[in-house]
C-alpha cells in the first residue's frame, strides 16, 4: 500500500503565496492582544471610563474570542473555511472602525467584544486552511512553524506598534491598522485559497454553543483573576463553575454522531497529546512573560515603549528556532525533537533564575532561549495534531488547539504568578500593605516617600520581585522537563493508522468559485 505522505504533491508558489496572506488575520489577531497597551491614558483623557470598564475594554476582546475558538472552528468545518475567514475578515474591519471612531467607553467594549467574535473565526480558519495547503509533511511543518512565530511576534509587536502609532496619531489609529489589511484579504483569499469543508457534517448542534463558552469563560476569567488579584473564593468558584459545564459539554458531545468535538479527532493518542503539550507551551511562554514585563518596567525602570522595543530582542531567535525544529523533524523522530525543545526551553528558565536586580541582557538571553524552544514545541506539537486528525475535521482540530493554549496562557500566569506573589510578599512581610500587594504598589509608595527611605524600600522590593522570579523559573523549568519526558512517551507513534486524509491531504476540497 503507497504511503500517501510520501506521495503527496508539493506546493507551489501559489500555494506559499497564498499561505503568506493568510498570515495577515493571525499577525492582526496577534496584535489586538496588546495594542492597547499605550492607548490607555489618551483613551481615558477622552472616554473617561470608570475603573471596571477600563479592565473591560482590555479583557472584552480576549473572553470573546476564547469563548468562541470551539463554535467557530466546528461552523468553519460546515460551512467552509474559507467563506467563515471572510466573514469574519468583514467583520474584523468593520469593528476595526467602531472602536476606532467610539465615542463612550461602552461603544469601544462592544466594538472590541465583535473583535474578539471576528478573531475568533479567523485563527481556526487560517490554521486548518493552511493544513489543507500543504499536503507534504515536511511543507506543512514548515509553514506551520512560520505561523507559530508569527502568532507569538505579533503579541510583541502590537504594543510598540501602537506606541509608534500614538505619537503621531489619534489612539484610533491602533484599530484602524487593520482595515487595509482585512480588505486585502477579502480581494486575495477568494482567489489564492480553495474552499475546503466536511462534506457531511450534519447538523450543527446550537445547545453544544452555550455549554462550550459556559465551560471555557468562567475558567479563563477564574484564571486570568487569579494571576491579576490573587486567590479568592469567587474566583475559585469560577473555576469549578466552567469545570462542570465543562463535563456536561464533554458528555454531549461522546452522545453525538454530528458533535462539535467529535470522538474521531481522538482515535489517534498524539492528537490528545499535542493539545496537551501545546497547553503546557503556552503555560510557560505566558507565566514568563508576566515577569519579563513587570522586570523591565519596574525594576529596570524602563518607559513602557522602551520596554515593548526591548521584548522584541528574544524575536532575532525565535524566527529561525520552528524552521530549524521541522527541519530537524523531518530527519529524525519528532517526539525526540518536541522533548528537546521543551528542554531548551526549561534551560532558558534555567538563565532566568539567574538574573538579578541589573541583568537586561541576561533577561533577554533567558527569554530567548525560553521562547525558542517554546515555539518550536507549539509547531511542531500543531503539526503533529492536525495531521493526526481526519482532515474534514481541521477546522475543529484547530479550535481545540487555540482554546488549549488560551487555557495553559491563562493557567501560567495564574500559577506561576502566585507563586512569584508569594514569595515577593513573604520577603516583605514587616513592611506596609502597599508594598506587599504588588511591585507596582511598592513602586509608588517609595516614590511618595523619596529621598533615602524611598531608594531603601524601592530596592528591597525590587529584591523580593526577583527572588519570587526565580523561584517561579525554576517552576517552570521542572515543569517543562517533566514535559519533555511526557512528550517522549506520548508523541511516538500512535495507536493505529492515521484516518483517512490525516496525513496532509484535504480529503473534501471544494473548487474554488
């Protein structure tokens, strides 16, 4: 029997061109994480937001589209690809807009709640066309290496981008960026892309809707509390909430031929086991971005640009750690690969649990090496998955991928920021309350008390901030070789042949119109 990897046909340049427009939603996608990040202080001059709807305008995006990952990629798997990425490409600019021209506080969360329903239907979309692109393994694993790194920089690159926008425009600038960018995809795409869809996917389950966002919001708001106000019981409670509509969601869909997650995606371990490991990836690359920050500002002293332009060093390595991964993949056993990436990046923890109250550069080594093992394990982990899944179901096998990794983003810096916290507040326990909370409480309080009593209290808060760091480095670092010997043990092989079409090729194309 021909094995049908080895013979897949190769893409072309119509095909890469193609996959380098699809870049265009992931990068914007990206971006809007962060894009508001220096937007705040002239949004507030001029919307004058009270305290809960500033945190609004800021999480509304992101519960929006971590809500909604699992829908969209079961709707795109129906009704094409393709034609959910234009939509929701229509959709993207045209909220792009109303949060550029919002006149109250109100019509920017909503304008950015429709962000987050436009990005949610972008990013499983992209992925699962770009699985159906390439059907050469070895194609297919470079491209999606490139998209691992382009997600990851575009996270980066929002926040200097607006603070480049905002010196020179007004703060609705930051949305309007997108509005070329989703008009070039709604002229490019219905040329360069084929449709592909499940040809039989019945219907579509409307109750599986509700239970699906029921289960995944309360557990990213429970998580991302945590790491912002520390453990409280409501936020707890939040927790168990999402984990019981969780099961009831899990329950529905074992019961349905026509399921939004079907039992099919799971007949292969590997499949599991990449939403696993991409989990844990994100984990880490989140849990170290929420000191990496805080270090720069507050204990480097850093402006908030100069920080933003600083976080994109660690960049120059991640662009050539996936390519060289998949490389490396194609020569050799991948689960020896992923468990090697992990340990890179459990060895990048290893450098920040080094760093001390005056190491800019050793930060952004430690970040570096991190991110770069992390993004290689996310490509090739996404790779692995989307081949193992049966190809009428990419669309789906993407969602599941995007949700895990919002959970491990949220769950990292939820545990390794209370342990930091932890550790930061046992430093300083004999000192005011202020002090205590956070870094940036201690921050202001040494510069209401300024001369030498404020330069003592400042360096000893900075001391307790990089101590509960390299405790949470070293957290991280057992967790991710942990990691690597998981991956080893569940990335090789398989429990049986792949499902038909899982090896790359779209087993349902529709002609392109």
């Amino acid at each position: 029997m021909t094995n049908p990897a080895a013979t897949a046909p190769l893409a072309g340049r119509r095909e890469w061109t193609a996959f380098t427009v699809l870049l265009l939603p992931l990068l914007l996608v990206s971006m809007d994480v962060s894009v508001l990040y220096f937007a705040v202080p002239a949004i507030t001059r001029e919307l004058d937001p009270s305290a809960t709807q500033q945190l609004w305008i800021f999480d509304s995006y992101a519960f929006a589209l971590s809500g909604l990952l699992i829908t969209m990629g079961s709707l795109g798997d129906r009704i094409g690809r393709r034609r959910l990425l234009l939509i929701g490409a229509g959709a993207f600019g045209l909220a792009s807009v109303a949060a550029a021209f919002a006149t109250s506080a109100g019509m920017l969360i909503a304008a950015r709640v429709l962000l987050g329903v436009g990005g949610a239907t972008l990013m499983p979309s992209t992925l699962a066309l770009v699985r159906n692109l390439f059907q050469d393994a070895a194609q297919r694993g470079r491209a999606i290496g490139i998209w691992s790194g382009a997600m990851t920089g575009g996270i980066a690159l929002g926040s200097v981008l607006s603070g480049v926008m905002l010196k020179h425009f007004h703060w609705g600038s930051v949305f309007l960026v997108n509005v070329p960018a989703m008009l070039l995809l709604l002229v490019l795409v219905p040329v360069l892309v084929p449709e592909s869809k499940d040809p039989a996917p019945g219907r579509f389950d409307l109750v599986g809707v509700p239970l699906s966002m029921a289960a995944v919001l309360p557990v990213v708001y429970g998580l991302k509390e945590i790491a912002a106000e520390g453990f409280e019981p409501l936020y707890a409670a939040c927790l168990l909430v999402g984990l019981a509509f969780g099961y009831a969601f899990v329950r529905r869909q074992r019961g349905r031929e026509d399921a939004m997650v079907g039992r099919a995606l799971f007949r292969d371990r590997r499949f599991g086991a990449g939403i696993g490991l991409n989990s844990v990836a994100a984990f880490a690359m989140m849990g170290s971005a929420y000191f990496t920050t805080q270090y720069l500002q507050s204990v480097l002293g850093m402006g908030t640009l100069e920080a933003a332009l600083w976080s994109l060093a660690p960049s120059l390595l991640i662009g050539a750690a996936a390519p060289v991964s998949a490389a490396l993949a194609a020569r050799t056993d991948r689960s020896k690969v992923i468990a090697g990436s992990f340990a890179v990046a459990a060895a990048g923890f290893g450098l920040v649990s080094l760093v001390g109250t005056d190491s800019l550069w050793l930060l952004l080594a430690g970040a570096g090496v991190l991110a770069s093992g992390i993004v290689s394990v996310m490509s090739l982990v996404s790779d692995m998955a989307l081949a193992t899944a049966p190809a009428e179901k990419a669309g789906s096998a993407a969602s599941l991928l995007e949700t895990g990794q919002e959970f491990g983003g949220a769950l990292g810096m939820a545990l390794l920021g209370s342990l930091g916290t932890a550790v930061y507040r046992a430093d300083l326990a004999g000192e005011p309350s202020a002090v205590r909370e956070t870094l940036g409480g201690a921050v202001a309080a040494a510069g209401q008390a300024g001369g030498e009593a404020g330069g003592q209290l400042l360096a000893l808060a900075r001391e307790a901030f990089v101590h509960g760091m390299q405790y949470a480095a070293w957290g991280g670092a057992v967790l991710l070789l942990a990691a690597a010997g998981l991956a080893l043990a569940l990335t090789r092989g398989g429990t049986g042949p792949a499902p038909a079409g899982a090896q790359g090729a779209p087993a349902e194309p529709v002609p392109a119109r």
